[in-house]
C-alpha cells in the first residue's frame, strides 16, 4: 500500500462528484513526522498516517507509551491534565528515545514485508457468483481491486507489483450510523478511508474472533456491509434487496479475498 504510486491514488478522488457516481473519495493529506511535511495519509481508520515507519512510531506512542525520535514524548498520549501519567517513570535515559531508531526500523521493516494471505477458491462457482454481484452492485467504485506498485530500486520486494488490496485508500462519507465524531487530519467525523478487503475472510482465525468495521461492532462480513450509510447507502440497500443465494454468493467471494 505504501508503494502505491501517490498520483494513481489522487487521479481516483472526486470530491465534488464530477461524475455523479454518488462517490466522492477524497484524499486525506496529513503532517508526517518523518519527512516534516505534508503527505498523503493512507494507513489508519482515517488515513491518518503516511507511512508504515511512521504508524509503527504513533502505535509505540499511542498504544504503548514508548518513545520515539518521531514521537519523543515518554508519556505517548497522556494530556496535560495527566499530570501523574506525565511524571511517571520513562524507560530509558534522558533524551533517549525508548525504542531506537534501528529498533524502529526493524519494526517498520517486519510489517512492510508481512505476505498477504492467498485467495482461497478463486475459481469455485459461487465464488465467481459472488464475484459478479460485487461488480455488479458497483463495490469496485470505493473497495478499488487492484494496483500496481511503484518501480522501487532500494525496495525491490515491492516495486512493479501487481496487488489486489481493495481499497481506493481515499475518505468516504458512511453516514450516522458509523460517525465517531473525531476529526483527523482533513477526515471528518463521518469519513473514514476504505478499508482494504485482502485477507478479510481469515479474521476469525487470526483474531479469534468475527468482528468487523472499525469498533468491532459487526459479527459478520454481511452485518458490516448492511452498516454502509451515507456515500454506500444505495450499494448497502443493493445488497439487502438481493434474494439469499446471491447475497450468500457475495459474501462468499469476499470471505475468499
């Protein structure tokens, strides 16, 4: 996704509509730390991140509370009303990040490098059933399912790859019934980025659970479908108004992805 070339992405926005499609993906452009200007945001809920070195480094903070030369604070996202959390104990000497920078790197380097899963069944039946239904419904319009990546010298495992993420990587409005009325970057609190579709099939059994959107409010692929709104709503109500064996058909080809 990082290798994606960042004009193939904008040249997918239309943030008035132009087309009259109903979509209206637009790019969020947020500050990176690691370069010290403004980028394309592709990783997060929100699209909030750039890159994958820089997530890595907002998850050490937010999540853990480890610093970083991009995030130096040792108290991640504690507020200045969190005067106790503030003065704790760092994990390391006074102006040392806690996590190292070749640390870091290693990091960003292993979640760079993890394989996506294979398809499973491509060519079974209802898969190809279900396969039709997406195109035909119009999913494509944001779930986007293929790129090709940049010609990349320094990182030749992925450069000039051809990858079926579905995703646009863009913001999408999902209606009400999805906002979290937190702003990122330029994201409303009803925008969210599309989130990719490869590997989705396999949740349960790497997370050991169902869940699904961006709470885990949704115990199946068809219960976070039917939460689409707002820009998806008529491809969510496409979707409810199918009779059972293609809905089934649908939700089986995306569980192959």
């Amino acid at each position: 996704l990082e290798a994606i070339p960042e004009a193939d992405i904008l040249a997918l926005a239309d943030e008035g509509d132009a087309d009259g499609d109903g979509i209206s993906g637009r790019p969020n452009v947020v500050w990176s730390a690691e370069f010290g200007r403004p980028l394309l945001g592709r990783f997060g809920h929100k699209a909030g991140t750039a890159t994958v070195r820089e997530q890595s480094a907002a998850a050490f903070s937010g999540d853990m509370g480890l610093s970083t030369s991009l995030f130096p604070d040792p108290w991640g996202d504690c507020t200045e009303a969190q005067g106790g959390c503030r003065a704790a104990p760092a994990g390391a000497r006074a102006g040392e990040p806690e996590v190292d920078d070749a640390s870091l790197d290693l990091v960003a380097f292993y979640a760079r490098n993890l394989g996506v899963p294979a398809r499973r069944d491509p060519d079974e039946p209802e898969v190809l059933r279900g396969k039709a239904t997406f195109y035909a419904i119009g999913c494509q319009s944001c779930h986007r399912p293929a790129f090709v990546t940049h010609r990349l010298e320094d990182r030749p495992e992925q450069s000039f790859q051809l990858i079926w993420p579905y995703t646009d990587l863009l913001l999408h409005d999902m209606g009400e019934g999805l906002a979290d009325r937190r702003p990122e970057g330029r994201a409303t609190g009803t925008e969210w980025r599309t989130p990719p579709l490869w590997g989705i099939g396999l949740t349960e059994q790497v997370a050991g659970v169902a869940s699904f959107l961006h709470d885990g409010r949704a115990r199946s692929i068809l219960e976070a479908v039917l939460w689409h709104g707002g820009e998806a709503q008529p491809h969510r109500d496409a979707v409810a108004a199918l009779d059972p064996a293609d809905r089934a058909a649908l939700v089986r080809f995306l569980e192959s992805l």
